[in-house]
C-alpha cells in the first residue's frame, strides 16, 4: 500500500490490519476518526509524521498473529467474529464494570468526586451498547448476510440501520473519550483500593477492544456490505 500525507487513518487500517497497533500506541482515533488524514491526525497529536509512518511500515514487518485481513474474509466471517470476539464478551464485561463502577462511586466518591460522572458514563455506556449489540444481531447482521448470500431485497436497505449504527458509535466514542479525559488516562490515585484498580484496568481494556471493534465494523464490514448492495442494485 502507497501511504501519502492524505491517506486516511481508516484507509491505512483497513488496509495494514498491523497498523492498528500502532495507532493505538500514538493514541490516534482509527475508528469513528478515522476519515481525518494521516497529517491531520499527526499534527493534533502532535507525532512526527515520519515517525507514525516509520512505526506503520516496521508493523508490517512484525504482524501480530491474529492480524487478519478481513478485506479478504467472507462477510458472513466477519459478522460472526464480531459476535464472538467483541458482543459476547461485552454481554459478560459491560454488568461486571457497571459494578466496579457504582461500588468505587459509593466509597470513594467523597475523595475524587469525578467518580460520580464515571459511574454515569459506565451505566449510560453499558445500556447502549447492549442495545446496539441487539439492534446488529437482529435486524443489520441478517440483513448482511442476505444481501452477500443473494437472496434478494432485504425489508429494509441495509444503508437505513447502518447510518445508526454509525451514529451510536459516535456516541459510545465520545462516552469512551470523556472516560479517558476524566481519568487521567485510567491512572487510579496512589490511595486507590484493588476494586478501583481494577476498573480502571478494565475500562482501559474496554476502550482498546471498542476501538478495534469500530473500526472492523465502520471500515471495513459496512463499506463492503454497501458496495455488494450498490453492485447487486446495479447488476438488476
């Protein structure tokens, strides 16, 4: 793959499944931002962009095992991967982190009195996102997979739930964002007990595994998905 200044973050993570490692060490958005350029992610993160590019094409080198090209997988792969890899563990870490989080407001809210938006945030973040999981598995996943194995029009066109689907990561990416923010970058406080150490190990852990999943949906599925749609459209 050619990189220039105006390659997109998305594109070079589409393309590089190994350059997600290194964009998540940079702390560069690859998911819901990743439509900025390479420059302009750069620039706001103020990384050489020599360097991000050096990084990027040592990653190559040294791929990570599981680094898949799911630009080459099957769409109905893909799908299944994200309900085993990313939705069923979520269904299991979403309940365990919203304890965590009320249990460290309650008794450490009078010392750091952030907590209280933290548990906000974990609870809202929690009922959305198992919302979102259900809206995919019910009514866009099936409607991909009819769409790749040919069976016609679907009750709806895929690009109808795919907007919303967008628009609710956006949203889960800025819960994620403010997180982060208001965390310090999910550094617990000296005084912090094992359970407010451990949320915040999760949150972090939360946050790495939604980028990765955002952005093999938003890149690459959907893309994909709304190209076999326009390709079947045009074909009659």
């Amino acid at each position: 793959m050619q990189i220039s200044e105006t390659t997109t973050v998305a594109e070079v993570a589409s393309m590089l499944p190994s350059s997600v490692r290194v964009f998540q060490r940079y702390g560069i958005d690859f998911c819901c931002g990743g439509k900025a350029a390479l420059s302009a992610a750069c620039q706001a993160h103020g990384v050489s962009y020599n360097e991000l590019v050096g990084a990027i094409e040592a990653s190559v080198q040294q791929p990570a095992a599981d680094a898949r090209d799911w630009n080459r997988e099957p769409l109905h792969a893909i799908v299944d991967h994200i309900v085993t890899a990313y939705h069923d563990p979520l269904r299991e870490e979403l309940p365990r982190l919203e304890a965590m989080a009320a249990k460290v407001h309650r008794v450490h809210g009078s010392k750091a009195t952030y907590l209280a938006r933290l548990d906000a945030i974990v609870s809202e973040l929690s009922a959305d996102l198992q919302l979102h999981m259900q809206k995919e598995e019910t009514v866009l996943f099936p409607g991909i997979r009819a769409v790749e194995a040919g069976r016609g029009r679907t009750p709806i066109p895929i690009s109808t739930p795919i907007t919303v689907m967008e628009a609710e990561h956006d949203r889960a990416g800025t819960l994620l964002a403010e997180l982060r923010t208001i965390t310090n970058g999910y550094v617990a406080p000296e005084w912090a007990c094992q359970t407010f150490r451990a949320l915040f190990h999760g949150l972090a852990g939360l946050e790495a595994a939604m980028h990765v999943h955002v952005h093999l949906e938003n890149n690459v599925l959907f893309p994909r998905a709304l190209a076999l749609t326009h390709a079947a459209a045009v074909a009659g």
